[in-house]
C-alpha cells in the first residue's frame, strides 16, 4: 500500500500522505482490510 501511495505522491507532487493512500485504498479495496487489521 505504501508503494501505491508513493506513486500517486509522485505522480501528484500536491498529495499529502493520507491523501495518497487513501486514493490507493480507493483503487484498491482489497487492500483496505489489511490496511486496517494489520495498520500496515
């Protein structure tokens, strides 16, 4: 997840860090429950 968010970080120099994963989180739902249980 971190690695998805660096690139919307990167792609968008105006994306904070939490707004960055939470469009990864948004592409990737999957994800969101591991983000959760695990706070990785």
């Amino acid at each position: 997840l971190e690695g998805i968010a660096k690139r919307h970080m990167d792609a968008d120099g105006e994306l904070s860090k939490e707004q960055a994963i939470a469009k990864a989180l948004e592409e990737n739902p999957d994800l969101y429950d591991r983000y959760m249980s695990e706070g990785v």
